[in-house]
C-alpha cells in the first residue's frame, strides 16, 4: 500500500471478485470490454465520492486555537504553567509502518502549535517531524511547502496526495489531526473553547461524519485504515452544535478521546 491509491486497490479487488477468482480464460477474454467498462464506471464513482468528501472536509476552518490568526492568546502567567499531555516527539521513535509514521507527523505538529502557544522549546519537536517526513517521503508535501501545515489537511494537499497515489494517507492525517486537538481541547476546555464559536463547535461533528464516511469506506480496501476505523468509533458521541454543548460533550468522552488519541499514536 505505500505508494498504491485506494482506488487501485478498489479495482484490483473488484475485478478480483467480478471473475470469481476462477474463471478461465476464454471467459475471462469474452467479458473484458464489459468488466472493463464496469470496473472504470465503480472506480470513477469512489473517486468522485471521495474527491466530495475531501472537498468538504477542505472547506472547514480549522479549530480555532491552532489557527495562526485568531486562535488563543495567553497570558504571561498562564504560559508558566506548561502542559503535561503533549506528546514526547520521541514517540516518533516508535513508529514503524508508514501509517503510523503519517499519523504521529500528523500529531507532533498539533502539539507543536500548542508548544507554541506557551514558549516552549520546539527543537525536539523540529527534528522528530524532519524525521518522520525523511521516512515517509511523500512529494506530496512539496505542494504545502513543506510539512508545516500537514495537519491542516487542505484540498491543496489532498489533491498532491491523490496524484501521487497516497490518498489513502491523507485519511490517516485528517483521523489523528482531528484526535489529537479534540484531545488538546478536553485537556483545557475553559481556555481552549474560549476560542471557539457555535459554528467551530458544529464543525467538529460534521468533520467527524466526513471521517467515518471516508475511512468506513476505505476499511474495505486498506487493512492498514482499519485501526483508526476502530479508534475513532468513540468520537461519534460528539455532536455538538453550540459550544456549550460541546464543553460538556468532551468531559463526558474524555476517557475514550484519552484511547482514540493512544490507539493512533503509541
């Protein structure tokens, strides 16, 4: 799967299933124009549902506190205090498929925007990311400039992903982004949702829906999808469409964000 698109899979597997596996070949020759037809018209239409999809999750704003204009602002005081439930980029050590090396990229670069937000040292931070893209070399990155932004998940990187056969990737980087700041936030809601308005708090449930859309439908083909499948189930509990209701959404779920987040970054 490292550099074969979903929707390769998608056919082989379909065209696998279309010839029962045990066809001969004169049958085989005498239905390929049509399985052929067939095949293209249901790999077209996956595409064209995961472009809709991508396309939806792109036109969300991100969470507010990790936007660069707008997000939270603290005090001298509150930046003494430094949070204990960041990530160590060592956790990039442990890493071993490239899954996994997508969704702890994905990760580290959410907290490094809350290490931000208190001063804190970004070196460690620096070279565990550069060291995660170096394994994962995807050119995919070159269209962000680099992977500064990976976890944004923007259309412009889903559309380098697709054409470089790794959108299957692109899924695990929007799963674990979303984990890893829903975490952030149930850490420090009174300071975090402060930031957030009715429709940031709407978003997230709807960016939940496009997620479960997406990797239900990739689990089909990708085994290596099936995890976050597993690992975000918990998160379908939010749906929030004021902030109020979200503050108490997270505190209830808490715990199973708690296991979302470990199950896709440990």
């Amino acid at each position: 799967m490292k550099k074969l698109s979903v929707f390769a899979v998608a056919f082989a597997a379909i065209a696998f299933a279309a010839c029962g596996g045990k066809q001969n070949a004169q049958n085989a020759e005498q239905t390929e124009s049509e399985k052929t037809f067939e095949q293209e018209q249901i790999e077209a239409s996956i595409k064209m549902h995961f472009d809709s999809l991508a396309s939806a999750v792109g036109q969300l704003k991100q969470l507010p506190f990790v936007q660069k204009d707008g997000g939270v602002s603290l005090t001298d005081e509150e930046k003494q205090v430094k949070p204990d439930y960041l990530l160590d980029p060592a956790v990039a050590e442990n890493a071993q498929t490239l899954a996994e090396k997508y969704r702890v990229l994905s990760a580290l670069q959410v907290d490094k925007e809350v290490a931000k937000l208190y001063d804190m040292p970004l070196d460690d931070y620096d070279k565990a990311i550069t060291k995660l893209a170096t394994d994962i070399n995807d050119p995919s990155f070159k269209a962000i400039e680099g992977t500064s932004s990976v976890f944004e998940t923007t259309q412009v990187l889903y559309d380098a992903m697709n054409e470089n056969g790794r959108i299957n990737y692109f899924w695990q980087l929007v799963a674990t982004s979303l984990v890893e700041q829903l975490y952030v936030v149930s850490q420090n809601s009174e300071k975090f949702l402060a930031s957030f308005d009715d429709d940031a708090a709407s978003n997230i449930t709807f960016r939940i829906i496009l997620l479960q859309d997406a990797i239900d439908r990739l689990a089909e083909y990708d085994p290596e999808i099936t995890p976050v499948a597993e690992a975000i189930k918990p998160l379908y509990v939010l749906n929030a469409t004021s902030v109020d209701e979200l503050k108490a959404q997270l505190a209830q779920a808490s715990e199973q964000i708690a296991a979302a987040r470990e199950a896709l970054t440990k």
